[in-house]
C-alpha cells in the first residue's frame, strides 16, 4: 500500500467508528440531569440515596444532588444554577417564592432538632424544661458550644433559639464551624462541645462518636422540610418539567411511602407530610 493510499486510510477510520461511538454514547447516556440542591441532612443522613434511585428508574431522570446549606441552596436556585430545591427553613423558603426566584413551596417531611453534647453534660442540659432553658444553662456555665455558622436550616433555627433564650453568644465559648451537619458533629466530639443537630443526622452518626443527646421534644424544635422548582420565568433554561415530575414523585404516594420506610438503627428518621390538596393542584 502506496504512503498516500495508507493516509487516507487514516483517515477513513473515524467516519467507520463514530456511528459505533455515538450508539455507545447514547446507551451509557441513562437520561436528562435534574440539578436538585439541598441540605447536608438531608444527604448526610442517607436518605437521597435510598430513595432518589426509584424516582430515577421511573422517571429516567439523573439526579444530581449538590447538598449544602439552606441559605446557600436558595442562593443557587436565585442564580438559576439549580432546577429545584429541598430545605428546611420556612420563613426563609416563603421569601424565596415571594421574590418571585421559586414557585410553590410543597411541604415533604420532618423530623425535628436535637442538642447533643459531652456525656458529661457539664451544662446540665438534661435537666432544663425547654430548649431556650437548655441554651441558657450553655451559656451560664460558659460551656463549648460549636455553631454550624454556615446559614444553613439548622444554622437559622440555632440563632433563634438563642434568641428565645435571650443571650447573645459570646466568642469566649461559642465557635462557628462553617461547615456541613456531619462534620460539624466530628468537631463537636473532638472538642467536648454542644451542637444543634437534625435527628436524622444525628442518627446517621451517633454510633461513631461519643456525643450523647442531651435534650429534645420542644416544639421549637420542629424541622419541616419543603420543595420548590426554581421559577422558569426568571430562569427559561432550567429543566422544570424534570423539577415537577421529582415533586410529584416526592410528595406522592411512592415517595411518601419510600421516606416513612427509611430507617437507621430501626428508627424513622423522617414522616412524610405532603398534603394531599397541594399534591392534587400540582397534578392538574
């Protein structure tokens, strides 16, 4: 075979292999990506990955779960650089869709915060009656307490709650981290400290630290958690018809259904809480 000949063989060679490339691509291509930013807990605890796989088999979506703080989440779903989100902040949701930056907030699940501490309790967290008491005794004593401090949910109902207790946290003994649920309760067990967490978790942790939780029940501790598809008015290019068929799915029957089963350590770490009428006006 002549040199020239053989080049040109060379180059004969891609147009034989991209009809096979191209198939290829598109069976290992499993679907449209649905950009879903929600929270450390909600990732943390192990729940997306329990269920989110059903969604993406019915659906054939791909999810892509980008967890961070509330506050941060909503700061991606304002740029547009999410399709939807999944939080736990209410007041800070209900802003959200009244600046026009989401549509419809749909109620999901909750659980509920809890204070975890040194098993010491030098405190004497367990023996307050309320949660505000629980934050005074913390500062009374001067005890290490560590803050998310990273405007997440957990972060935003932390510093309300130091508010009901009418203290002001003093940089003598309160540090903020800046960082996610879970390593936010490494820290706090490395450093003998107090923390907030969200039962989910904690549960996901507790059996690899030597925190204990200290006080709990207080209905200022509810944690509900809620979805919203960014609003494709002010966003055109993000994938709204995938955000609405996660929220259906979620706050359906087989999403309620898959968060009420899960369980670590034969606890329920979260109860669905969709409510029915606001799942029928989506589903018209």
């Amino acid at each position: 075979m002549s040199r020239n000949r053989f080049l040109a063989f060379l180059l004969l060679i891609p147009l034989f292999l991209l009809p096979q490339l191209s198939a290829a691509a598109g069976k290992n291509d499993s679907g449209p990506i649905l950009r879903l930013a929600t929270t450390t807990s909600t990732e943390n605890s192990g729940l997306l990955a329990a269920i989110l796989p059903a969604f993406e088999a019915a659906s054939g979506y791909r999810v892509h779960v980008i967890a961070v703080g509330t506050g941060k989440a909503l700061r991606m779903g304002r740029d547009g650089d999410v399709d939807l989100v999944l939080v736990h902040a209410p007041e800070a949701e209900r802003q959200f869709v009244r600046e026009g930056h989401g549509e419809r907030r749909f109620s999901v699940m909750y659980n509920d915060f809890v204070l975890v501490g040194p098993a010491d309790d030098p405190a004497g967290v367990q023996q307050a009656a309320t949660a505000a008491e629980a934050f005074r005794r913390i500062a009374r004593r001067g005890a290490l307490f560590l803050s998310r401090g990273d405007d997440s949910g957990t972060n935003k109902k932390e510093l309300q709650l130091w508010k009901s207790a009418a203290v002001q946290p003093d940089s003598s003994w309160y540090r903020e981290a800046g960082q996610g649920m879970g390593r936010v309760l490494q820290m706090s067990s490395e450093m003998g400290a107090y923390t907030l967490t969200d039962r989910g978790t904690w549960l996901a942790f507790r059996d690899k630290l030597p925190l204990k939780l200290l006080y709990q029940g207080d209905p200022q501790l509810f944690n509900p958690y809620g979805i919203i598809a960014v609003n494709p008015e002010r966003h055109p290019d993000v994938n709204h018809e995938g955000a609405l068929a996660l929220i259906r799915w979620i706050t359906g029957k087989a999403g309620q259904a898959r968060i009420a089963a899960f369980t670590r350590g034969g606890e329920h770490l979260f109860t669905p809480s969709a409510v029915p009428s606001e799942v029928a006006a989506l589903s018209r």
